[in-house]
C-alpha cells in the first residue's frame, strides 16, 4: 500500500513513510494515535542450515528452544528496563543480538545492537526510542517464528 501523502490529511487518517518503517495515523478530535509498523528482515539461511545439518526432528527442537530462549531473553530485558536496572543490560542486549544472528531475524540483531548503543553513549531519548523499536521488532519476530520456519523449509 503506497503512501498518498507524507503529511496529515484533511480526512483524518496520515500515512507516512520512515526509512524502516510504516508510520500510520488516525487523527480523533485533537488526539493523533500513531501505530508504527516495523518492516522486519529476515534470512531463512540460518534455519535451513540447522534442518540440513540435523535432520528435521532435532533441528525441529533446536530451533523451538533457541526461540524460547530468545523469547525469554527479551522478556528478561523488558522487566529489567522496566525497573530501570540497567547494570547487566548490554550484556543482555549482546546476548539477543548473537540469538537473533544465530536464526537469521536481521532487523531484531541491528535494532537490539542500536539499543545497545543509545545505552553506551547514555543517550536516553534514543534508548526509550530505539527500545520501543526493539519491542515492535520483537513481537513482530516472535509472532511470524512459523513463517521463518515455512519459508526455511521450502
């Protein structure tokens, strides 16, 4: 779906195009809701490496765990920036960004290493920016982890 106007329309709905992402809004009196959409990428390689190696039966339930722990890790991250502990936060990052490589979810590596980054440099605007991201990105993965696994196979 292509973008009509990259600013507010009279009729109440925008949709603007970021460099990574749908932005789309829906304007209610004086109240704009805006719902990013993340485009995620991802590369069914590193998957179909694992079901070549091992076979479909293992690969199955190393593939299920290595999300699991993924899915775990990321729940770990949210509660930790949630009670704002960040002391062990970019090794947990880190850690995400290796998990995501290892099953070819490209956008979840880049965005959990740019999370990483706003945490280095301080920054806390980027960080609550690019975290919010990181979630989307995320939930976004973990939702269409079949798809991933389709495509793999195929």
């Amino acid at each position: 779906m292509s973008c009509p106007q990259p600013f507010l329309q009279s009729g109440g709905i925008t949709c603007c195009l970021g460099v990574n992402e749908k932005v789309w809004a829906m304007k209610a009196d004086n109240v704009v809701v805006l719902r990013p959409v993340e485009r995620v990428a991802q590369d069914a390689e590193p998957i179909a490496a694992i079901y070549r190696n091992l076979g479909t039966t293992s690969a199955e339930q190393v593939v299920t765990r290595a999300l699991a722990e993924l899915a775990m890790t990321m729940a770990g991250l949210s509660v930790q920036v949630r009670d704002r502990d960040l002391s062990d936060v970019a090794r947990q990052l880190r850690s995400l960004q290796h998990m995501a490589e290892d099953l070819g979810m490209v956008s979840l590596a880049r965005c959990a290493a740019d999370v990483r980054l706003c945490l280095e440099r301080a920054d806390a605007t980027a960080f609550s920016a690019v975290w919010a991201r990181l979630v989307r990105i995320a939930e976004r993965c973990l939702s269409s982890d079949r798809d991933l696994l389709d495509k793999s196979l195929s």
